[in-house]
C-alpha cells in the first residue's frame, strides 16, 4: 500500500487539489490565488501544505522558469470516496451499528426525536431571537 492510501486529505489539502483538479498545473502563489479570500492562506502556508502533497504522492511538480508548477496525480472520485469513508468510520467508531445505519441511509440517521435535546427548548425554526424571515 502507497502513501497515498495511508490518509485522508484536510480541509486546505482538499482546497488545493480541488484547484488543481480544475486548472492545472498551477504554481502555488496561482492556485492560492483561486481559492476563495476567506479561506485564502499566506504564501508560505500553501507552498509548505503543496510540498507535502507533493511527498505523500498526491502532487507532481515541473520546473517553470523559476518557480514549480503543481499537477494532480491522484483521482478525484477516488480521493473524495476515501475521505468520506474516513470521515464516516471516525463519526461512528467503526462499529457494526454505525455501518448498519450507514447500509440504511444517512436520513435515517437524523429523527426529529433524535433532534431535540432534553433540557434545551426546542427550535422553533426562526432566527435567533428574531422571528422567522416571511417573503411577501
């Protein structure tokens, strides 16, 4: 088994390669450029999180002038299915009863019974301590 199948890739990792998947190859200063402002980190950050990328294996890079271009080598379907299943495997401990619901469905998950917690009010669905938005 490679590294790329050892883990899963974070909230930035999965921002760059999303970049990537759309436009590249890329430098880092471009594909940093291309991710929205509000999650937009410093030059040094996605040129660091990019290398590491790049030795786990997710990235390969070509010399441009004087910089490096960035290149997916992994697939997005896959990448994206094994997240999930590392995401879903944490939320329910790997448990037969988490797989079960899981084989059921995730809106089977979520109940209104289960919704409510006992000792809190209950939401009435507005904004909070506002009355809901009505459009006329």
């Amino acid at each position: 088994m490679t590294a790329t199948h050892l883990r899963t890739p974070g909230r930035l990792e999965l921002a760059l390669l999303d970049v990537l998947w759309r436009d590249a190859p890329a430098t880092s200063h471009a594909a940093r450029e291309r991710l929205p402002r509000e999650k937009r980190p410093t030059n040094n950050t996605a040129l660091a999180v990019l290398r590491r990328m790049e030795a786990r294996g997710w990235l390969a890079r070509e010399r441009v002038s004087r910089s490096y271009a960035y290149r997916d080598v992994v697939d997005p379907a896959a990448t994206r299915r094994r997240t999930l299943q590392d995401l879903l495997a944490r939320l329910f401990e790997d448990s037969p009863e988490g797989r079960a619901s899981i084989r059921r469905g995730l809106p089977a998950l979520h109940t209104p019974a289960q919704a409510h917690v006992p000792g809190r009010p209950a939401s009435r669905g507005g904004r909070r301590g506002r009355s809901p938005v009505r459009y006329t």
